[in-house]
C-alpha cells in the first residue's frame, strides 16, 4: 500500500470514519473543492483557512453529506488528500470487495484489448465502469485516439470517475443505470458490459425479455451498437442454459445478432464477490458463418485463450442452448454415440416429477420423528439410513419435501456429483435443500435414470448445468432439462437387476479385500515387536 494513503486511511479510522462509503466520500470532498477552487481561479483561498472550510462546506455537504468534523479536521484532511491519487485510494478501500462495486481484476480489461484491436474500436463504451477500475486508467492511456463513454448508476461512483478521469479529454462519464430505459443516443463499435449477476428488475417488466438484470442489460446494450460493432458481455452460467425467458432472449440474440464467441472465463475471477460460473460472450450485427467456443486461462498474470473450437453457425444453432462444455465435448466418442442413437430421447421434465428439497437450519435439527437426508448420507451411490439428523415438524408443513419408495436423489451442492435411489423407511424422511429429488412417472424407473446419470454421458450433461466452479450449484429447473434415452421397461429391468446384482458383487469382493490387507498388515506388524 502506498505509504501516504496509509496515513490517510489511518487518520480517518481514528476519527471513526470506517465504512468504504464514508472514507471515499472524505477524499472525494476534498478532490470536489480542489475542483472548484480550480475553476474559479481562486487559489488564494488556500491562505485563508476559515474561508476555505466554507467553501468545503457550501459545495460539498449537500452532495456528500455533512463534515464529520470541526475546521481543524478539516485542514488536516485536505492537506493529506489534496496530492493522493484518487483511483489508487479509491482501489484500496474497495480491495476484496465482497459487495459487487470494484470486482473485475486488471488481467480482464487487458484480455479485451484484442477485441478492441480486431475492430479497430474508435468509440468505446464501458458500462458501470467502477467494476473494472483496476485496469480502467491503463486502457484509456493505451488508446489516447479513441472515445470512451463510462457509465455508472451510482452517484458517488459519478463523481468518482468524474475527478478521476478528467484529466482525459477521451472520457465521458455519464450518471445511467444499464437497467431502465437508456437516454445515450450514440452509437458504439465496442461494448464492454458486467452487469449485476441474477439481481431483479420487476418495475420493468414489460420492457424487456427478462426482468433479471444481467438479461435487460444485454437486451439494453445490443441496440447501441455500430453496423460493425461489438458487444463484449461477462454472464453467468445460467444464461446460456436456463429455460423460460432466458431461452427467449438467446432466440432473440440469434435471430437479431451473431454471437461470435462464447469463452467460459477461469475459475474464481471473480472472487471474493462470487464464485459462480462465468461466461465471455461476444455478440455482433454482423453475420459470420462460424463461431469460437472455449476456455480462458490464466498464466503469468494473464489471460489467454486456451481450449478452443471453431465450428460452423449451423452447427451451434442446431444446438437447443449455448452449454459450451457440450460443444467441447462432441468430439468424445460417447457423446458422439448419444446423439447419433436411434433411441428415443425425452426430457426428465416429461418423465419424472423434480424438486428440491427443505432449507434446514442447523437450530433446528433436533431429536423428532422427521428424519432429513443430507448429502453426507449419500455415499457410493447408496443412501445410510442409520445416522441422520432429524427435526421436529408438524407432517403437513413437510409434506410437499417428503421422500417416496423409488425417489432418485441428486445432491446440487458440495464438491462431487451423488445419487443414490430411495427406499421406504419406517419413518418420514424428507430432503434437505442440498438435494434434488427426481420422481419417475410409470413409464421410467428411478434405477434407470440413476444408472444414466453416473454414465460418462450422464456426467457430462449434468455437469454442463453446473453453476458453480469448485463448490457444485446445481438448479432442480435446469436439470428438468436434460435428455434420458429411453428403453422399454422390460430392458430398464434388464439393465438396473444386472446393475444391482453386479454391484453387490462389487461390494463383497472390495469387503473381502480389505479384510484381507487388514490381516496380513497385522500378521507384518507383529513381525516388529
């Protein structure tokens, strides 16, 4: 950290001026008078110490709120900030944001530099630019000839840019949230968006596809953009899978635009704000015969591309969504036998009944009559019955989360994928929300579908809806969209019997192995003493 901006910082803690709000506010009264000072020409007033406080006062306290101290404070604080960088400050009391505000590492803003290149980008627009701050001034000074727009729907953000950047004469700051009805008239060759992830934007409802922020901001910014321009979108994994009015959206995309390429962006990008899945999507108005699909990396401090794969529009749009992991995939020989099998394939959702299951709080696991099964109770495609948790709950509130002879059960959370079939206990027990629970109609035996999900396949698609990176995240909507060859139920009985019969022999041969090795160890360590 920069030795003067330690100071500060140490300064406004002894005052009690904590929060990131309150201490970027202080510096930002301080560049806000010096602003002014500066445009009346008024530089005499540094001498006068009183009318200097008043001046502080009359043109900042209805913008910033009231000075948290007396003039002596004051004086002490404008002399220590009037020199400090107000980015750098600004990156510092914002490190580790866990709030959204200052989230995107300088490493990405490098990373679309090409993308400005190969368009030869003269009119740049980044939305809620306080979220790539840490690369922002670096960009602007690498391209001196090009016109950049920032947004930002905050105000303190607003006057931040504002007194950060005026010194560029390319930069224009403008006070816009991307999710409302937009009052920018330009056009842009180059669109760089990270939108608020999953957020709501009910009042708009009839505007826009979605009412999900990261949907309205995409749907708010393609129409901005130059006969030749470029939309460069950060999205989470949801997006390009998610049914309803997300599929709408893609559909829309498709129809209206081209996606040039989709680039799922490595693991914890975005961290300590969020974990989740992400994804780069490039989209244009210019239609192209094939599109990129593949994987960043990151080495050495930076991003490169790393898997990829081009293949023909035709081919993508043949796909029903965007999961890349699939289109990477189709080159694995299993994936190629499913989808060139002549079997009848159904979505789960038109077979089985899936929910969820019941948030539980660890203050209310107690000793009752309803037993809760959690992820630990799966283990090697088997469920033990023997140690779970249980509440006390009246029946009917827990009905809905009850578990019947023959559920599958999937866990959405956690670090491995688990399934296991249910049997009909003595008890009730329900499942914990860490678990989907999958009831097959007649036509469909839990076994089965159990049987296709631990498949190399199976795997695979469940994985392409993963929404989370390390830690698993799994939606129960998404996997009602998922596809399961059917076979008629004489061979479904075939298939799980044979399953099962193989399985115990598993299991007693790995039994008998163990207490084997465990013998002769013993019969070694006796050897010793």
């Amino acid at each position: 950290m920069n030795p003067n901006i330690d100071f500060i910082l140490n300064t406004f803690y002894q005052r009690g001026i904590t929060s990131r709000e309150q201490l970027l506010a202080e510096m930002l009264r301080v560049k806000r008078t010096l602003e002014i000072i500066s445009s009346e020409n008024n530089e005499k007033i540094l001498n006068d110490k009183e009318k200097l406080f008043q001046l502080m006062k009359k043109s900042t306290e209805q913008e910033l709120g009231f000075f948290p101290g007396d003039r002596d404070f004051f004086l002490k604080v404008f002399e220590l900030c009037s020199d400090a960088d107000l980015i750098e400050y600004t990156l510092e009391i914002y490190k580790n944001d866990r709030m959204g505000i200052v989230i995107a590492p300088s490493f990405l803003t490098e990373f679309i530099y090409k993308f400005i290149d190969e368009i030869d980008a003269a009119a740049i627009l980044i939305t809620e630019a306080e979220k790539h701050l840490s690369g922002l001034a670096t960009l602007v000074e690498k391209y001196p000839e090009k016109k950049f727009t920032f947004t930002t729907q905050f105000p303190q953000m607003y006057l931040m840019l504002s007194l950060g950047f005026e010194k560029y004469e390319n930069v224009k700051v403008i006070h816009q949230s991307i999710y409302s009805e937009l009052i920018i008239d330009e056009r842009f060759d180059f669109i760089y968006c990270l939108p608020a992830f999953a957020g709501k934007g009910d009042e708009f409802n009839n505007k826009f596809i979605t009412n999900q922020t990261d949907g309205i901001a995409i749907e708010n910014m393609l129409p901005m953009l130059s006969d030749n321009g470029v939309l460069t979108v950060i999205v989470p994994a949801r997006i390009t899978f998610t049914g309803g009015n997300f599929a709408k959206l893609r559909e829309y995309i498709t129809q209206n635009y081209n996606v040039d390429s989709i680039l799922m962006l490595p693991e914890g990008t975005f961290r300590p704000y969020t974990a989740i899945k992400t994804y780069m999507l490039n989209i244009s108005k210019t239609r192209k015969d094939a599109i990129t699909v593949g994987t960043v990396a990151y080495e050495n401090d930076k991003f490169k591309t790393a898997e990829h794969k081009v293949i023909s529009m035709m081919e993508f749009l043949n796909h029903e969504d965007w999961r890349i992991e699939i289109i990477l995939s189709s080159d694995d020989e299993n994936i190629k036998k499913f989808k060139s099998s002549n079997l009848e394939r159904v979505k789960l959702k038109d077979i089985a009944e899936i929910f969820r299951g019941k948030s539980i709080l660890k203050k209310d696991v107690s000793i009752g009559k309803i037993a809760v099964l959690n992820i630990s109770d799966i283990d090697n495609g088997e469920i033990n019955y023997s140690n779970m948790d249980s509440i006390d709950e009246e029946e009917r509130k827990i009905k809905r989360y009850e578990l019947a002879d023959g559920d599958l059960v999937l866990t959405c959370r956690g670090t491995a994928i688990k399934t296991a079939v249910f049997r009909r206990q003595d008890r009730t027990v329900i499942a914990s929300a860490n678990v989907i629970v999958i009831r097959p109609k007649a036509e469909v035996l839990g076994e089965y579908i159990k049987i296709f999900f631990e498949s190399p396949i199976g795997t695979t698609l469940i994985k392409s809806f993963q929404r989370g990176t390390t830690i698993m995240n799994i939606n129960h909507t998404d996997i009602m969209e998922i596809e399961i060859p059917i076979v008629p139920m004489s061979q479904q009985l075939e298939l799980t019997q044979e399953h099962e019969r193989e399985f115990q022999i598993y299991k007693e041969t790995v039994e008998k192995a163990e207490i084997r090795w465990q013998d002769i160890k013993n019969k070694l360590y006796e050897k010793l003493y």
